[in-house]
C-alpha cells in the first residue's frame, strides 16, 4: 500500500517526539506493519543532521513510491553534484546508487524516444493532413450523390401522386 508523505511524516513525528510510543503500539493502531514504522524511522534519522530539517519534517519515500516528477528532480540534482556529495545526497534522499543508474537511463530512453518523435512527426503530419483532405473529398461527393438520390425519390413520388399509377391495365375504360 501507498502512504502519503504526510502520513508518514505524522508516523514518524508520533515514534519519535518526547512522548513516543512503540512501533509496534503506533502499528496496533493504525494498521501499518511494524516494519515498515520502523523502516521510516531509520530513514527519517538518516538526513543529514546539517540541513536545516529535523528527521520528523522528512520522511523518505522508497524507489517504487516516488513520482517521475520526484525521479527526474533526483535524477538533475545528481547530474549536478561531484563524486564526494553524491554519496551523501544519495543518502539523504534514501536512494540507492543502482536506483539512480536506472532512473537516469529512463529518462535518456525518454528523451530519445521524445527526439525521435518529434522527428517523424513534420513528416506523418504531411501524409495525415493529405489522407484528411482525401476523405473530406469523399464524403462531400457521397454527400451530393446522397442529396441527388433522395431529389430523385422526391420526385419520383410527386409523378405517382400527379400521374397515378401507370401500370393499371385492368381494362376498366375499354367498356370490356
């Protein structure tokens, strides 16, 4: 189950304020495994005690809860950093080196694939516009072949009503 950062967060303020309960108390209560209490807190101890955050304003989110928005974030600020603070930024934001070796991959397949979408697209916009103009052709010539039929049963109509019916040979004027 997904929790959000502010769950966490009052979790975490609750296992670790002056007047904390057990994780495994807190976990009776609201319905969240021990371990994963636990798991929050250790992550919630391990900002770095410089920052201006204290552990029970920040929760860490786990690899597979964060947002792409939250990746990517990660993702450019890693790209910024040297070797030396990467390993503590990456503790700071609870990620593993492996987890951002993959994330950064997916964002350069994105960008590829972004790249090469926008290259095709000039050229399938050409042929889509031309199929466009080709079925708009169609249906207006259906149209007056449809408005000709229905003009041809109007009047077909009209000559029964004016004329009668031209196929009544019962012999009724012949005096037979």
């Amino acid at each position: 189950m997904i929790y959000t950062d502010s769950f966490k967060a009052k979790m975490v303020q609750r296992l670790s304020a002056p007047n904390a309960i057990s994780a495994i108390r807190l976990s009776k209560e609201v319905g969240v495994s021990q371990s994963q209490l636990s798991r929050w807190l250790q992550a919630a101890r391990t900002v770095d005690p410089m920052s201006k955050e204290r552990p029970s304003d920040r929760v860490v989110q786990t690899g597979s809860a964060r947002s792409a928005e939250e990746k990517l974030r990660i993702v450019m600020a890693a790209a910024a950093l040297g070797p030396d603070e990467l390993g503590a930024f990456l503790r700071r934001e609870g990620v593993h080196e492996a987890e951002l070796e993959q994330w950064r991959g997916a964002v350069m397949d994105a960008a590829k694939s972004a790249l090469d979408g926008a290259a095709t697209k000039p050229s399938s916009r050409g042929v889509d516009a031309k199929r466009i103009k080709e079925l708009e052709r169609e249906l207006r010539r259906k149209d007056k072949a449809l408005a000709e039929t229905a003009a041809l049963l109007v009047l077909q109509k009209k000559v029964h009503e004016i004329w009668g019916d031209g196929d009544d040979d019962t012999g009724e004027g012949n005096g037979k």
